[in-house]
C-alpha cells in the first residue's frame, strides 16, 4: 500500500502533468525499492515522481477472469499470473486500471495504467503529442510504438526508454478516442522483459471489450 506522505506528493505531482506523462509515472513505480509495483496511464508524473508500490503478495488474477474498469465503460482479460493493483496508487484522477505481474522481471513488475477522461479525437492528439514532449525533457528516448488495436479499434502510440533505480525500462504509450471519452494506456516493463510484455499487451487488448 502507498504510504500516505509518497502517495500525497504523488498526487499533487499528477495534477501538474499531462495525461500521458501521469499514467507512465504510475508505471515507473514497478521498480520501487519497497517491492512495490507501477502503474501507469496517460499524463504519467516524471521518472523522479515520488514511487507507488504495491504489495510483493499481490495475487494474480486467472486469466478467465474478465476484469472492469471503474468507468464501467470496458473489461479485459489479464494474463496468467497478473493481478489487479487499481487501489494501491490512490485516488488518481482518470486512473480506471492497473493491472501488474505478480512476480518480478529483472526486478520491475511489468504493469498496465489505463487512463480514461473525457475527450474527442483533437484531445487525444493533443494529449499525446504532450506526452512525447513532456517525457523528451525528462530526458527518455521516445520513438514510434508499434500498431495496436484495441477492443477492434485502432490505437496511436510511442514508445520510451530510461533507467529507473537502476533498471533498464522500455515504456509503451497508446490512446485511442471512443464515444465521447479518450483511453490511455501505458505498458511498463524491464527492456529486458519487453518482448514478453508487448505478447501480454496484445492480449490484453484483444481481450477489450466495450460495456
């Protein structure tokens, strides 16, 4: 659980970021020193973001298990050996999903943020483009992301890559717009997992299914 003084400054550090840089600081917390798990979503907090973990016990959902959002707006499925960790980064504006490895990968637990806020498509762009900016000047390598298709449609993306506590973690950002609200959702995992993680995001979204 977030002890009450990190999640507090996390907080205040979410409301002063955009969409996309607040769901990839959620992510980044994957690697806390407190065996903690990240989260990340869309207007992610910076890399030097006060860290949410989360619960080394944590357990994992069965993959048959459809998972909701708190918007009630989708579900998913996660894969094998993944769990549920929404509650352990507070009470996050727009932050619908967290979804995280139980066990760790070259010391990070891969984790999905999912972000939802409403929105049409000039918003989505404009969120996105803010998001390469502001995670630019953090200093991370942002580049194109691989296509995407999420609950049958098409998602736009970057990727980015940085050192976090040590580990190397490769950060994948995706948005998509669907009846009057924009989704953002951001995969965290170690460089050295990624390949793995990137299977289990495609699962993940073809497992979307809108309520």
């Amino acid at each position: 659980m977030l002890r009450r003084s990190a999640r507090s400054r996390f907080e205040r550090s979410v409301r002063s970021a955009g969409l996309v840089a607040v769901v990839a600081a959620v992510l980044v917390s994957g690697c806390s020193a407190d065996s903690g798990t990240p989260g990340a979503s869309p207007s992610t907090p910076t890399a030097t973001s006060p860290s949410a973990t989360s619960p080394s016990e944590t357990q994992p959902i069965d993959a048959v298990d459809n998972v909701q959002g708190k918007s009630g707006t989708y579900s998913v499925v996660p894969p094998q050996g993944w769990g549920e960790a929404t509650d352990e980064v507070g009470a996050i504006p727009g932050v619908d999903l967290v979804l995280m490895s139980s066990e760790k990968r070259a010391g990070f637990n891969t984790n999905l943020v999912v972000h939802v806020a409403t929105g049409d498509a000039a918003v989505l762009e404009s969120e996105l483009q803010k998001g390469r900016e502001q995670l630019a000047g953090q200093g991370r390598t942002v580049s194109d992301a691989p296509p995407l298709t999420v609950g049958g449609s098409p998602a736009k993306g970057f990727t980015t890559s940085f050192t976090q506590q040590g580990v190397d973690v490769v950060a994948r950002s995706y948005g998509l717009q669907h009846e009057g609200r924009v989704y953002l959702l951001t995969l965290s995992s170690a460089k050295s997992a990624a390949e793995q993680a990137a299977a289990e995001l495609t699962q993940i979204a073809e497992s979307w299914t809108w309520a």
